[in-house]
C-alpha cells in the first residue's frame, strides 16, 4: 500500500468518528438550548379583583400583614417611615409608630405575637409586640432589607437580590438560603414578600407581576398578574406595586402599591 493509499484509509475510517461526534455536539447544543419540560417559564393567570378599599395616598407601602379586619403596614422614605395598624374597611389609621429620621422602613412579617420590621440600608431591624405595637428590641442582618414574611419556623428576608435567606427568629442567623429562578432564568429584585398556603409570593420591583415561588428549591411555579389593578394616576417610577397581605382565617389575598389610593383584595385561578 502507497502513502496516498493508506492516507486515504485513514480518511474513510476517521470519517465514521468525526461524524458521530459532530451529531453529539449538535445534540448537545440543542439541549442546552432548548430547556428541558421542567425548565420552562412559569404560567401566568390574571388576578381578578373582588373588592377594594381605600388605602393612604401618603403610605409609601414596604410591607404589609392582614389579621380579620387590621391591616399592619411598614411604611419607607427617610423622615416618613412608619409601622401602622389600619382599619381595612375604611383606611383609618388606628395606631402609629414612627421611625427615627435615619431609618428609611421595609418589609414587614408576623411571626408568633411579634411583628418584625426592617430597614432599607441600616442594616437593622425592629420587634413590636402585635397586639401593641411596643417596641420589644432589636435585630441586626447584613446587606439590605427588603422584604419579610414567615413560613412559621423560620423568617425569609429579600434584599434586592435573587436569593431569599432564612433566618431563626430568637438569634437571627441563617439557617439556609435559596436562589430563585424561573426556568432557566434567575429571578432579580425580590422585593416586598408574603407566604401563602406553602409558597412564598414575592413583588418583583418595577415589575406588575407577583412571582409564587417553591421555598424548597426557589423555582417559580407561577406568575399572579397585577398589571390591570394600577391607578391610572400613578405615574411616578417608584409608585410601583408593592404589598402582598394574606389572611389565613378567610383565606383573602390583598395587594396595593407604594403612595395607592386603593388596596385590593383579589383572587386568581388557582385560588377558586
């Protein structure tokens, strides 16, 4: 056999090889390319409203919590931030607590007979009793606070970030943290946040809709859509929906925004 020959052999048996392996690489491409069933993007369903009530247009809503007929909200913007207990019927400021100058007010979550409230940028937050709204002392986390909810054991915060971080509410450590993803997408600007019947809902902000997020591995499960409930009047870029408050007794889902002349209780789909 010449040298041209046995280069020609070579060629026919090499060809077999190099062809399976470009018909894995393509494969593999499509495949990342393509997301498996498990990866696609959450449904969405449209939140219908049921009723609505007033809400203070001076309330630059960060968090909020419903027991009956009580709203409790956290109010922001520095030399303006609050912890209030509303009368939901009517919008009425029952009791107020304002916070010092410095502190610009955040989420808000009930856990046991305690409220907890946190700060945008101090890196420190504060316990009231419920049923007073006394002070009680202190907590301290890093980075920002943004929002706050309980799945009854352990206390969620958000700050800004796709990842959600939990927190033992007597010494306030982190027992675990969860990144939250939709598909294959990761999940930004967690803000105000609500745990309703196994799943933690979140605001997303600057966005009109409200993300139901699985607390065990972060994957979004499903979009509520709050684009229509937005007062036409509301212009500003920081007037953005924000407040998600669920009663557990009457199983009622309420929603407003940051400075809304209106709360909403709604009810999607899923909730029939």
């Amino acid at each position: 056999m010449n040298e041209a020959d046995r280069r020609t052999t070579t060629a026919r048996l090499a060809f077999p090889a190099v062809m399976f392996i470009a018909v894995i690489a393509v494969i593999s491409a499509v495949a990342v390319l393509r997301p498996r069933r498990s990866e696609a993007a959450a449904p969405v369903e449209k939140a219908r409203i049921v009723a609505s009530f007033p809400h203070d247009r001076g309330a630059f809503c960060q968090g909020l919590l419903i027991e009956g007929d009580t709203l409790y909200e956290s109010t922001g913007q520095y030399g303006q931030s609050s912890l209030r207990e509303v009368e939901l019927k009517s919008g009425k400021v029952k009791r107020l607590k304002t916070l010092n100058q410095r502190y610009f007010g955040e989420g808000l979550a009930s856990h046991g007979d305690l409220l907890y409230q946190l700060t945008w940028q101090a890196g420190i937050g504060f316990v009231y009793d419920r049923k007073t709204l006394r002070y009680v002392r202190p907590f301290r986390y890093r980075g920002e606070g943004w929002g706050l909810t309980s799945d009854g054991k352990s206390l969620i915060l958000s700050d800004g970030s796709p990842t959600l971080r939990f927190y033992n509410p007597k010494t306030f450590r982190i027992s675990r943290s969860l990144t939250v993803r939709d598909g294959t997408r990761v999940v930004d600007d967690l803000n105000e946040l609500e745990f309703v019947e196994g799943e933690i809902l979140a605001n997303i902000w600057h966005k009109n809709g409200i993300a139901r997020i699985n607390p065990e591995n972060g994957r979004v499960i499903g979009w509520i859509d709050c684009s229509h409930l937005v007062p036409k009047d509301l212009r500003s870029d920081e007037e953005v929906l924000n407040g998600i408050a669920y009663d557990d007794e009457s199983e009622r889902l309420f929603v407003t925004g940051k400075n809304w002349p209106v709360l909403y209780e709604i009810e999607t789909p899923r909730a029939k």
